[in-house]
C-alpha cells in the first residue's frame, strides 16, 4: 500500500466512529520543530487542542523505526497525549503509542487507546460545559450591568428634567411679578403726570381769578 492510500484508510476507519464533542482531522498539520516546521500526516482536533498524531508510510517502507521516531517528536513537540503510527490498512497493524512526557512513551492497545482518547474527549466536554456555563455568567452579568446603567441614568435624566422645570416655573412666576410690577409703575407714573397737568391747571385759574379782583377793585 502507498501512504497516501494509508492515509485514506485510517480517516475512513476514525470517520465512522461517533464520539461526544465534535472532532476534526486535519491533515498535514504543521509542527514547529526548533527553528524548522514539519508536517504530521493527520491529526484529530477539538477546540482545545490536538487529541491524536497520525504519521503514516507506506507498507513498503521498511525504516518503521524513523516514523516511530518522527511521531514521537512530534507528541513532544505539541505536548500530545496519544499517537498512531500506521504502515499498512489493517487496523491491527498499527501501532498507538500514550505520551508519557519527558521524551517516554508507552505502546498500548486499541482498547486502551479508545479509553484514553474517550477519557480526553469527557474532559474536553466537562472544560466545554464549565466554559460555555461561564460565558452564560457573564453575559447575565453584562446584561444586569446595562439593566443597572440604563436605570441609574433614568433616575439621573428624570432629576435633571424635575429641575428644569422647577427652574422653568420659576422664572414663569418672576416673570408674572416683573410684568405686574411693570405695570403698577406705568400706572404710578401716569398718575403723577396727570396729577403735576392738574396742578398747573389749577395754578393758573387761581391767577386769572387774583387779577379778575385786582382789577374789580381798581375801578371802584
């Protein structure tokens, strides 16, 4: 078998299986590898991170040895729990290996790769409820924030608009007394003049009724 038809054959066996949260395969995935970038053949994604590292050769390779090498560089590289490394389309003949950290791996079964891998998608699930549970808090909380705000600055708008209208009634009443007043003066001042044109008249009768006298006495 080729590699690429290696390839195939195992996202078609991982394809068929259902599994609790959503998982992509990504081929070709870049590892950066010190100051160089490699490429895995396949990987399993969730939003967390990588599950598995697939590297695959062909059946007709013989150095098996350097591709178990290579995967086990790149479950170092990317701090990956589990890893496959498939020579061949038989499902029996692959090899899994578990990430045991510092640069140790031990090869398991296929059961035991399906518990692990399970195991890690629970806890992915658990991470996703605890997140998504978070995300729900906070938008709760944003949303009594703005509740919060809105009432706060209708109270404040409410103040503002009770005094100006305070301010407003206010200024209506100095205005009415201004206008009043205003009034009263005009009034007080047309009586003075009426009452200075009444006194002059009166100033000038009285002469004319002296001289009327002065000269009645005159002829006598």
């Amino acid at each position: 078998m080729t590699e690429p038809e290696v390839v195939e054959s195992v996202v078609s066996h991982f394809k068929s299986n259902k599994y609790p949260i959503p998982v992509s395969i990504k081929r070709k995935l870049p590892i950066k590898m010190g100051s160089s970038t490699k490429e895995a053949d396949i990987a399993f994604m969730c939003d967390e991170g990588i599950l598995v590292i697939i590297e695959c050769k062909s059946s007709r390779n013989k150095e098996k040895s350097a591709g178990i090498s290579q995967l086990q560089s790149y479950l170092c590289a990317t701090d990956t729990l589990l890893g496959i490394f498939a020579a061949s389309t038989s499902l029996h003949e692959w090899k899994f290996y578990q990430n045991l950290t510092k640069n140790t791996f031990a090869e398991i079964d296929y059961d035991e790769f399906k518990k692990l891998l399970l195991n890690q998608m629970r806890q992915y699930t658990v991470i996703n409820k605890r997140a998504e549970q978070r995300v729900i808090q906070l938008i709760e909380q944003s949303a009594q924030k703005r509740l919060t705000e809105e009432r706060i600055q209708r109270a404040t708008t409410q103040l503002i608009e009770k005094e100006v209208q305070k301010r407003i009634n206010i200024n209506s009443i100095n205005d009415g007394i201004t206008h009043k007043l205003n009034k009263r003066i005009v009034s007080l001042e047309q009586q003075l003049k009426d009452a200075k044109t009444g006194c002059m008249w009166g100033w000038a009768l009285f002469g004319i009724a002296v001289l009327i006298i002065i000269s009645i006495a005159s002829s006598l």
